[in-house]
C-alpha cells in the first residue's frame, strides 16, 4: 500500500519561510521523480515544483528562486523549503510521484495547510 503524508504547514506571516515534508512508502522511492503541487481556495490544483531520480529540478515561474524542492532517498522524504512567503502562497500543499508518464503524477498525499497572512 503506498502511502504519501505530507507535514510541515501552518501559519506564517508574509515574508516568513515554512519547509514541507512528505514521506513516501509502500515503493521504491529511489526509483520515482517526485512533484509538489498548490491548490488554493476556489482555483484548480497547480504545479510548484519537480526533483528527478537524478536530482534535476524544475520549478514554476511562480515559485523559482523562492522554493526549493529536495530529496532524501535514504529517508524516502521529499522536502519544499518555502521562503520569502506571499498571501498568494496561501492553500494545501501536496506531494506526488510520478508516472512512467512524464508529467503524469500516480500517488497523492492528503495535503498540508499553509496559510500566510499579510
């Protein structure tokens, strides 16, 4: 059974910085690229950022420069070190593997809160 869970949300102030963890079981870790998407209230789920088997990473011009996604394949985790917050940042954080499909994500966490206030 594979399982995501996600922590590390809350409540931040504009400007603060949060970093999100999610531990992945039930699978080989090692052998999937990882993803990390935003759903805020009212809007459809939106891509953040991607880490590969081999560590390249890909952002969204939304976050770049200001998150950082990582990984920690002896601890199956996958981070998103989130700094520099904006109210705009504010909704439920997933986390996801990917597919043998690029860009096709499989197995989902249940999602964290980030809130940042103005």
């Amino acid at each position: 059974q594979v399982q995501l869970v996600e922590s590390g949300g809350g409540l931040v102030q504009a400007g603060g910085s949060l970093r999100l963890s999610c531990v992945v079981s039930g699978l080989s870790f090692s052998a999937y690229a990882m993803g990390w998407f935003r759903q805020a209230p009212g809007q459809e789920r939106e891509f953040l950022a991607r880490i590969s088997r081999s560590e390249m990473r890909t952002y969204a011009d939304s976050v770049k420069g200001r998150f950082t996604i990582s990984r920690d394949n002896a601890k199956n985790t996958v981070y998103l070190e989130m700094n520099s917050l904006k109210p705009e940042d504010t909704g439920v954080y997933y986390c996801a593997t990917e597919s043998s499909v690029a860009g096709r994500y499989t197995f989902w966490g249940q999602g964290t809160q980030v809130t940042v206030s103005s």
